[in-house]
C-alpha cells in the first residue's frame, strides 16, 4: 500500500460552523491529516506527494459548471484569515468557504483520481488517498456537511471507465448522500454504506435502508442504517452483512470511503468503535474484499486521536490471512 499526500490541504481552514445560527468551532481541521500521516510513517508506509488540482474537464465530469463556476467566483474574492459562508449551491451551515477552499478541494479531488489512475495502472493494488476536505457529501451542484467536490465518487468515475464494475463502501460515521446521488441510477457502481441512522443523524434526509437505486441502478444502492449505535457486536454483524453485499457485486474494483467519526470518542459521530475496532474492520475489509482498492480519507474529528485509529485500521488491513 502507498499514502498519497497533498501538503497544501492547509490552504483551506475554516473557523467556525453554524448550528442554527450560533458560531461553533469548525471540527474539519488541518491537524487531521497529520495525525494520520503520522500513523502511515510510523508503519513505514510509502508516502508519496502528489499536488495535481483535478483538472475542471475530470470536476465535469460528475459536478456542474455553475457550481464549479460559483466556487471560482467565490473563493477569489475572500481576503486570507476570513471565512465566508455561501448562501448558495449549499445544503447546511456547516461548510464555508476561504480563500484556498477551491484550490485544497480540487488538490484533494486530485489524491483520489491518482490513486486510482495508479491502481488502474496496475501499478498499486491498494492506495491510500488521504483526501482533506473529504468528499462523500458533496452533491453535483452543491457543498454540504464540509465536502466540496466528491473524491470517492470521482475515483469511482475513473475506476469506471471501459465497463468496470465498482463497488463503494462506505464507512464513515454519517451517510455519503452526495455519493449516493451521483450513482442513484447507474449498475456499474454499487453504493454500499454503514453509518447511523439518518432519522437523528446528519444528513438527515437520506440513508434510508429503503433507498435502493432507480432505473437501471435499482438495487445498486444499500443503505445499512444503525439504529443502535454504541453496540460493536452489532456494528460488525452488519460489517459483515455489508461485505457479503459487494462480494455478491463481484467488482472489478473498491472504493473504500473510510471515516473514522465511528470511533466512541468522537466530538460529532460515535458508533462505539473503540482504537482495537479498526483493526477487525481493517482485517476484514481487506481479506474478504481483495480486489484492487482506492482507500479515501473522509470524516474523524478527534484529532488527537485520529492517528491511533489510522494505525490501527491500517496495521488490521495488511494483516494477511494465512489460513486460507
Ligand atoms: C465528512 C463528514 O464527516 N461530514 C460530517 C458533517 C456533519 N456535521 C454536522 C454534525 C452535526 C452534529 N451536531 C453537533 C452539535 C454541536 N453543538
Ligand atoms: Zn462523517
């Protein structure tokens, strides 16, 4: 497995979120992604830097012009240290934007098509893409829930291309609405996410376990809502229920939206995932899912704890199976 890593993330750092209309800390940080980078040096991962802003014809490709249009028009004109919240192309409160809010979101949209530019290449099985702002909830014309530009589902596009089936798993504390959308009516990429169940939780208005796709992307979307957060017994039977789901897919390639926002001692999510948890889920994901992988970075907000959960996670994923 290599790490990819795009240092100018730091250009976008929000200040504050709005939770009907009173200021709060901003929780998407930049010291996020130094504690996972942290966890990846000290398992003597491969870390590679790659600063390629995605191009606006691969952005196209999945988000509309105006929007993309609006963020450009938009991010130019905030003076450095401000952040403006938009009133427009927006689904919360919850996602401003500053002067390098474009820039850090086309770098980290740029991670994910590397990685699986590499993985497509044959020439890594397994990419981390460490994605700073993360990616799942951003809609086609819309930021939302502190995505800008879907990176999940960007390497889903461009794993995609010739016919490939893609499968997304999706891990993170809350449901990738935006993901979700982008699929809805496709059966070449399969949307499967664990998070807890939206009738309390941010996004609220979708993850649903009766949202199944449309049209030709009927049952190519599986929502594994948890009404009962806090029981990792139950978290891991639906782990496995949910890897029984892609496997029957059979795809050609993974997508794996990991957040580590389940983790007990998260400031936001919680499904009761303690430090050694990541490792079993690290585990089986990658020996009962072992096809060519694209790992993107999504929530997890306790940064001093984030990287004890990375290092878990990853030293459970390269533990190999030695009895089959
Ligand atoms: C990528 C990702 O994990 N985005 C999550 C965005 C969710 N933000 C809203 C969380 C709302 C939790 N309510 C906290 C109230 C604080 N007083
Ligand atoms: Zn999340």
């Amino acid at each position: 497995m290599i790490v990819l890593h795009a240092p100018a993330h730091r250009l976008h750092h929000p200040t504050v979120e709005y939770y009907n209309g009173r200021a709060e800390p901003h929780a998407e940080q930049p010291g996020r992604i130094d504690n996972i980078l942290d966890a990846c040096r000290r398992l003597d991962l491969q870390i590679r830097i790659v600063e390629q802003p995605l191009s606006r014809r691969q952005l196209l490709t999945l988000h509309g012009r105006h929007y993309l249009r609006f963020l450009q028009q938009t991010c130019r004109g905030i003076p450095v240290d401000e952040q403006l919240m938009p009133s427009v192309f927006v689904h919360d409160t919850y996602t401003p934007l500053t002067a390098g809010t474009l820039h850090a979101a086309r770098l980290s949209a740029g991670l994910a098509v590397a990685a699986a530019e590499l993985v497509v290449a044959g020439e890594q099985r397994v990419v981390y893409a460490l994605c700073r702002p993360p990616g799942h909830h951003a809609e086609a014309d819309a930021m939302m829930g502190y995505c800008y530009f879907n990176n999940a589902a960007l390497a889903a596009q461009q794993l995609a291309s010739d016919g490939r089936r893609v499968a997304i798993l999706d891990l993170d504390y809350h449901h990738g609405n935006g993901t979700q959308h982008l699929f809805y009516e496709r059966s070449d990429v399969l949307y499967v996410s664990i998070h807890a169940d939206p009738t309390d939780a941010f996004p609220y208005g979708s993850g649903y376990r009766d949202e199944r796709g449309a049209g030709e992307g009927l049952g190519y979307t599986r929502n594994f809502p948890l009404t009962r957060p806090g029981n990792v017994e139950a978290y891991l039977r639906t782990l496995r229920r949910a890897i029984r789901t892609v496997q029957n897919f059979r795809p050609d390639y993974l997508v794996l939206s990991l957040g580590f926002d389940t983790y007990q001692g998260d400031p936001i999510g919680n499904l009761g995932l303690d430090v050694a948890d990541y490792a079993a889920v690290g585990y089986a994901v990658a020996n009962n899912l072992a096809y060519p992988t694209v790992i993107v970075q999504e929530g997890g907000y306790n940064v001093m704890a984030l990287g004890a959960l990375a290092e878990s996670f990853l030293s459970g994923y390269q533990e190999r199976n030695t009895t089959t």
